[in-house]
C-alpha cells in the first residue's frame, strides 16, 4: 500500500512546496488511487496507493488519511475502486458492501456518509453494469473536484475576516489561531480553516498563524506546521494549553477552525479541545469561525453537544507520543504503566460561542435561520 | 548530585506507597537534603542529593523540584546548606549572594520570595555566625513543617467541598479534575488541589480524578498519574483537551488546582491551560476553586493578567516530548525541524471565574474583601 515518495518528490512537489491535491487518481491507471501517509508527516514524505474499497477504508481507520473532507473524497473513490474490481455480476452487492464498510470507518465526520450517499445514488441510475461504473467514476472525480473548489470559495469567503483585521492594524501581522490541521492535508485542496490564510498569504496581506499541537494525536504540530512551511506562512507552534494566555494578551485577531459535523442551528464537532479555545475567543471578543464545506453541515440534527456522535479511540495516543527519536520514527510512554485513560476524538462547540460559519456558499452567523438561507434544499 | 534509590526504595517507601515528605533532611548529616528527581518519574524513582545552594538552584531550575510550596521549601533549604557552607567571614555575603541566586531561578512562583525573605529576615536576627547559622536551620525547617501542615489543612478544608458533590449524588464517585501536579510532588507533602483529594479518599468517600496530561511537560501524566496511583486514588488520564467535553457531559463534579502566585483581588496564576479549564468549569456551572498556602499570595498585586510575571521557557519542550522508550528515557520530535515555538509557562485565571480559594486558613471567595478576612496581616 506504501511507496517512498522519491518520484512524487520529484513529480508533483518544486522547490520544496506542497502543490497539488492531497489525493488524486493515477494518470495512467484509473484503478489506482494515491494520496500522503500522514502518519509519516512531517518527518516522511511517503506516498499510500489505495487499489481496493478495502484500502481506502483502511486508510481512513488507520489515519494515512484524515480530516472530513479528505475522508470523504477518499471514500468517493474507495466506490470507484469497488466498483473497478467487482464482477459485473456482483458490482451492486460489492458497491452496498463498499458503502458500508467506508461509512463506518470512523463516526463523527459527516462528509463521510454524505459523499458515500452521493456516489450511491449516481450508481443507481446507472442501467448496466458499464454504466454504474461509469456513473460511479463520474460522480467521485465530480465531488472530489467539488470538494476541492468548495475550499477555494471558503477561502475567498472568509478572506475578508482577515483584510478587515489587517486594516485595524496596518503593517502589522494578522494573528489567526487554528487548531488541529483544517488545512490541505485535511481536504482535496487549499484546506477549510486554510483556506483564507493562504489566500491572504498568496494577496500580500501578511498573516501569522499559532498552531495549536493538537494532543493526542498532534495534527497541528505535525501536519498544520509542515503545509504552513511548505507554503512560508509564518507560523508559530504552541502547545494546547496556551491559547487562552495568547488571547488574554491581545496576540490572537480572528480563531478559524473547520469542523467534522455541523447542525443546522450551527453547533459544530471539531477536534478535541476547540470548545475550550471557542470559550477563551468569546472571553476575550475575538472572533471565531468555522470554516466548512455542505459536505460537513448535517441539517437532520439540531444540538450538537447531545446529538453528534464523538468518536472514543485507543488508549495509547494519550500513554505515548510518537514522533521523530534518534534514528527514525519512535514513540514515548509519558505515564505510568497501566494508566486507565479516556480518549474522545472531538467535542462540541455551541452555536452560542460561534462568531459565524465560513462556507462556500457564503459566511452564516451560527443559527438556523442563517444556515437555511445558504442552503435553502435542506430538508 | 543524583542517585539510584534503591535504599530510599527501602527505607521511605513500603507497599509501593509514597509516604513521607518530598523533601527532607538527611538524618545523620544535616549537610544534606533529600528530593526526588521529579524529571524521570513516573519511569524511575531517583533521589537528587543537595549539598549546596548552588545544587538547590541547580534542582529548582533544571526542575529536578517544581511546584510553588516545593520550590520553596528547597530554597529554604538552601539557604541552610549555603549557611552551611560558609566560612564564618563570609556567612552575610554567601546568605546574601543565595537568596538572590534562588529568588532568581524561576520567576512566577510567589512561594520562592516568600520564603527565603523569611529565612533571610531569621538570620539578619542572628548574632554570631553560629547564631546566625542555628537561625537559618530552624527557620528553614520550621517552614517546610509548616508548609506540609498549610497543605493538611487546605485538604480538612476542601473536604466539604468534595463532601458536598457526594451527597448530590450518593455512592457514585465524586469527580475532580485537576491540571499539572499540584499533588505531593508539588509540595512538602498532602499537595494542595490533591490534599482534599486524599483526605477523602482515606475518608471512604469514592472520588475519581481526570488528570490533564499538561503539555508542555506532562507533569499530569507523569507525575499526578504516578502519586494518585501509588496512593490507589481512581483516576483516568486525559490530554488537557478533554476537559471541557467531560464537562459538557455533567462527568466533572468540580475542579480543583493549585496555584503560583495570587493576587490581593484573587486572581490565580497557575500551569498554562488552567484559563481554559476554568472557563469550561464557568460555563457549565461546575465549581472551579483553586488551592494555595499563604505563601502564594501577593498582596502587592492586584490584576493578575497584567501584573504577575509570566515565565517563558525553551522552545525543546514544546518542540519535543520526553517519555520512556523502547530501553530507556527517550524523546521524540513532533513537528518540523526548525519549527518556530513560544512556550509560556503559566496562565492567569481571572478571580470572576473562580468558585473560591482553599487556604490553610479556610475558604475564601476571590475577591479582595475575602482574602484580607483569611489574611488581616496584609499590608
């Protein structure tokens, strides 16, 4: 499933810059799938082909592949490539049997079953068995590049947040903290929470980013430090614990976040601990936003904190740290033997503490009435 | 200064239980004291050995010691071993030179200042040197007694509140959250949020503690996990994210830390991230109070935010995690080589969002009003 990313390197990266998706379908193999091992980053810049549903599962349960939308387009082409392998005779039986297996990989983010949904239905209208094959690869390349401009416009969108608070202080830095990694490596492209950052970046308005490490599992450290690097947006990482102080000081303009699910009145599941820095953002009068695709918003539900599933996970992201030791990739136990732990993978941020929600379709203040107006087909 | 703690395996600790104090003088040499190498818990019990107040800054700022009342009570100590030490002709000046040395080792902590300007005043009361030295070693002792027994009865007077949350709900076990190690390992012995903690436990009331990892150094993880497990207290670990999940689902009773410095008006300011907590604890109306010695107090300041020193430490800490590896102590790199880092020890937690303050002296409100009641000697 692996590969060294020598060729890639030389492929797809210039002059040590990310450029490009973060997964995308092989030129001259349309069974084939490749996307970053992200377990790897930012030590490794290895590259995991996926050639099966099975894989592409695999990937999301195992995190090579993370971040709502990313898991999403993966299992947008996790049913292309069902539906590549499968026999005529068994294609509906292996594209159901794909479909459930992706959408159960992990519970919270809602792009999953969304897109799942999406490239299921377009199989269906399919007459033969070439058809829905047809109608599947259709639907996945769709919804991945849909996926991918949906960031660019949440870029363009919430690009004003920042224009407005470079103007209240002119010349110098404006201050976003994020947490997690709602960047590039999240998404198909450009990244949620990213998004207006690079694209301020990309206009000349100079921007600097506190990068939440985001423990258990240090999406920020590893992940949101390296695509920032890649892309010279100055950055700086600090440990969870700090942003409250950061924000009591005045060093912190504007909190951009993405989210794994959103309701319709605009409570949003993100990573663990972006209530406590929504909490410090509302303390302290500064503006936080959820940045978001459709894919993410699931209308269906109304409070988050009592409705939107939170995903328990191993024990052993909080006992040990892995990262990079003496002579390659090493983890450390930093408790005693036998800890009992809890390990929520999200938690629910009130609608209450949301300044408002960026999304392709526009920004929404975190309420109903606002969030149906962008999306007038919600049932 | 370090050595193997085999003997003091034997002599102090019995049934894998820590008793006893964490600091103390040797018996036979009274040259000599006593800690334990608080950097390799909870993967290996060492004793440092302090023969001078060079060693004694030397522990404080290598955080071989840490915690506000334990600081302390080494500068204490220290003070007696620079006495020691001296030459007759050059007790003033060698007293002199290690009071600045230690005041100067880390600079949030009240308790450090407090106390070597009341040894200093006890030896400025001395008339020959031997006099003078008599002085230091009954100020010095008398001080970490007393600082042990402002600790036992910040836990008879937290009880209640520990006490309180059980009656709500009868034989479910009361939960306390608390944040970096404001346990034994922080103080002379009892801890000062764990003091009530292991009162109720010896008590039989049924308590449960969410240990927060607390990053940058774990000292939650490595060090409230290791003391809670040696006094077979029921805890669970989680990484400083969780806390206010865990509140949002009713599963905090109250939150109790320690603190490093307070001011007149009750702000608090303590391990960075305890901000966050207590916003969490605010905003779901669950009971956050913070528990401190007189020592911690300072009465000269008033805002907390603005006016209490912040420490700023290495960039390596939050850059790099130090565990227990495959054979031994290891560490492993997190983020990109290069990666740009600010590492802010403490954060202050303003007196509106804090329930109250156990003192040795009882429990106050945080405001000004309250504190002087507990505390009519302040100027």
């Amino acid at each position: 499933m692996f590969k060294r990313a020598a060729l890639w390197h030389e492929g797809v990266m210039s002059a040590n810059r990310l450029a490009g998706p973060s997964i995308w379908l092989d030129p001259q193999d349309s069974g084939l799938v490749w996307t970053i091992d992200q377990r790897r980053l930012p030590h490794e810049v290895r590259l995991a082909a996926l050639r099966t549903a099975a894989e592409a599962a695999e990937a999301i349960c195992t995190m090579v592949v993370r971040g709502a939308p990313l898991i999403g387009a993966t299992a947008a082409y996790g049913l292309h490539l069902a539906a590549v392998r499968a026999d005529d005779r068994a294609l509906d039986r292996d594209l159901r049997g794909a479909a459930a297996m992706l959408v159960s990989t992990r519970p919270t983010a809602k792009d999953l079953e969304w897109t799942v949904a999406r490239v299921m239905a377009r199989a269906a209208e399919g007459t033969t068995p070439e058809d829905k094959r047809r109608r599947v690869l259709e639907a996945a390349t769709r919804l991945v590049e849909a996926s991918a401009e949906a960031c660019r416009r949440i870029g363009e969108h919430g690009l004003p947040l920042l224009e407005a608070a470079a103007q209240r202080h002119p010349g110098q830095p404006v201050n976003v903290l994020t947490h997690c990694n709602a960047g590039r490596l999240a998404c198909v492209d450009h990244g949620t929470a990213t998004a207006p950052i690079y694209l301020a970046h990309a206009r000349g308005i100079p921007v600097h980013v506190w990068v939440d490490e985001t423990r258990p599992r240090n999406q920020g450290a590893a992940l949101t430090a390296w695509e920032l690097g890649q892309c010279r947006v100055p950055h700086t990482l600090v440990v969870d614990n700090a942003g409250g102080h950061l924000m009591q000081h005045g060093r912190v303009d504007l909190v951009l976040v993405g989210a794994d699910r959103i309701t319709r009145r605009g409570d949003a599941a993100n990573k663990i601990g972006t209530y406590l820095k929504a909490l410090a953002a509302f303390d302290n009068g500064i503006p936080f936003y959820v940045c978001a695709p459709e894919s993410t918003f699931d209308p269906a539900l109304a409070d988050g904190v009592t409705e939107i599933p939170i995903e328990e996970r191993d024990a052993d992201e909080v006992t040990h740290v892995a990262g990079w030791g003496e002579g390659g990739p090493s983890r450390v136990r930093i408790c005693p033997e036998g800890t009992r732990v809890a390990n929520y993978g999200f938690d629910v941020t009130p609608a209450r503490l949301i300044t408002g929600i960026v999304t392709e379709r526009g920004v929404a203040r975190a309420d109903e009435a606002s969030l149906r107006a962008l999306f007038p087909e919600w049932p």
